[in-house]
C-alpha cells in the first residue's frame, strides 16, 4: 500500500506533468535558451570544468543546447544511462547528436558507458526534478535515481535541479530517502536555497 507521502506525491506529479504538457512551443523555446543563458553562467560562477547533466524530454526545460555549447567550450559533461538496478551509468558527452532510447523512453548518450562513480569527480550536478521547495526539498518523478545517487556519493559537489518558475513551490511532502538539491536553475533565475523563511 502506498504511503500518504507517496500517494500526495503521486497526484502532485500528475498534475505538474500535466501542467508542462500544455505549454506552447513559443514557451518551450523560450524556456530552453533561458535554461542555456543561466546554466552557462552557473557553471561560470562555479568554475567547473565537469558537470554532470541530462538530455532533457519534449516536457523539460531544454538542456541540450546548454550540453552541446559546454562541449564545445572544452567542459567534460556526464550524461546519466539508466539501469535496471536502479543506479547510474555515466557517459561522456560527444559533439554528435546521437542518442539512443533508454529505459522508461529517455533520451540517452551512445558513446562509452562508465561506471556509476564517474560522477564522484564532477564539479557540478545539473539534475531534472518535477519541483523543489523553498527548502531544497525536490520531487523527482518517482523513481529515485537520482536519490540514490547523491545519497551514495562520498563529497556531493553543488546540485542544481532544472525546473520551470512555476515549479518552485513553498513545500512538498518528502520521505526519508529524498535528497535536498543546493538551488535550482529556472528560465529566468538561478537560486541558492533554502530561501530566508517569512
């Protein structure tokens, strides 16, 4: 039996999927270059010369203009390859736009897999989310890989979850194994949280 917190969370990212799934290609557009302009400047700020990102679906904000302008700048990006086991694989990214479809129908790099501690040596975690609240608290889409990820890492380097404005919210129901993220890079503004309390 779900738990109360499961099943909250459960409605909440229907609605939030929902909700991504009728914005207009002008505002997807929009999103995507915006997401560009503040992630290359997060990772400016940062001076990381390795982050770890994904190739973000039709409904996320768009980070595949940002991966192939921070490959070709000389940055090592990580993408994440989904396996059965519930962990990471790793692989670097490439100037090609190959991908392939990973499980659960993701987009997903093709070049040389590495293992899931490849991304122990980012300087940076660039991660997607449903939301995140004013604490850092963030809903992923269920199926806590990137939970697991953090939990497991030796020295967790800065994480930032791309999310839409809107997605900022003031809290979200949250389980033991959830993992807080640093800030988040929205369209218009990158934050550091937790947010002062009012």
């Amino acid at each position: 039996m779900p738990n109360e917190v499961e099943q909250e969370k459960r409605a909440l990212r229907a609605e939030l999927r929902e909700r991504r799934q009728l914005l207009s290609d002008a505002q997807r557009e929009a999103a995507a270059s915006g997401i560009t302009e503040q992630l290359d400047a997060l990772v400016a700020a940062h001076g990381a010369s390795s982050v770890s990102c994904f190739l973000s679906t039709t409904a996320e904000p768009g980070t595949w203009e940002f991966v192939r302008g921070a490959v070709a700048r000389g940055i090592r990006v990580l993408l994440p390859v989904t396996r059965a086991d519930g962990l990471l694989d790793w692989a670097v990214a490439d100037d090609s736009d190959e991908v392939s479809e990973g499980m659960f129908g993701l987009p997903e790099p093709t070049g040389e897999v590495l293992g899931p501690i490849a991304v122990n040596d980012v300087d940076l975690m660039i991660i997607p989310a449903a939301a995140v609240d004013r604490s850092g608290m963030r809903l992923g889409w269920g199926r806590g890989y990137y939970d697991k990820t953090i939990g497991s890492m030796e020295r967790c380097p800065p994480v930032y979850a791309v999310i839409y404005d809107s997605e900022v919210l003031e809290s979200l129901p949250s389980e033991v194994h959830d993992q807080p993220v640093t800030g988040v890079v929205t369209p218009t503004q990158t934050v550091t949280l937790p947010l002062p309390q009012h």
